[in-house]
C-alpha cells in the first residue's frame, strides 16, 4: 500500500507530465481544489478540466516539490517552487509557497 507522502509525490510527478487522464485516478470525486492564481474548484471532473485548461495556458510549467511531511492522519503539506511561460503572452511566472493536500479515507485526494 502507497503512503499518502508517495501518493502527494505522484500527484506531483503526473502534475509535471502534465497528464489529466493520470491524475484523475488520483483524485476523489468530491475533490476541491484551492489556489491564490486560479481560484476554487469542486468535484473531479470540473477540476480536471481546469487543469486541462491550465497546462494548455501554461505548456512548460513545472514544480519543484521538497520537504514533503505528513501533518496528519489526513494531510500531506510540501513546499513548492513553480515555473513556467505563459503561451500567448511569453509572461514567464514564478511562484513558491507550501501546499497541502488532504486524503479521504480511501486514499484519494480529497
């Protein structure tokens, strides 16, 4: 059985492959996603397909993920550096900060 830190760890990996279709089983169906750059998501299908339309906005974006830690029986936080070139604009964004992911009781990111 994966550990939540190895399933945080892959959801990064699969994030930078860039690969909804990879992702999706990693996610729970009443999933929520929260960010200060795109704003709050619910469900699986509506997250996904913000992620969809942020990898296509965002085609080389990256994390570079360390210090990942269980805080609790439900929750893996690790830190983050993204980067990445906007498509349209060549705006390139750079942001850092600590992200925290939470699991149900079946493993699945909640």
């Amino acid at each position: 059985m994966a550990t939540r830190v190895s399933l945080a760890e892959l959801y990064v990996l699969r994030s930078n492959e860039h690969d909804v279709d990879r992702i999706r089983p990693l996610l729970s169906e009443s999933v929520s996603y929260r960010s200060s750059n795109v704003g709050e998501f619910f469900e699986r299908e509506p997250v996904l397909a913000m992620m969809a339309g942020f990898f296509q906005s965002f085609p080389n974006v990256t994390w570079e993920a360390t210090d990942f830690q269980l805080t609790d029986d439900q929750s893996v936080t690790f830190n983050f550096v993204l980067t990445a070139t906007q498509a349209e604009t060549g705006e390139a964004l750079n942001r850092h900060g600590e992200e925290r992911i939470d699991f149900d009781d079946n493993d699945l990111i909640d």
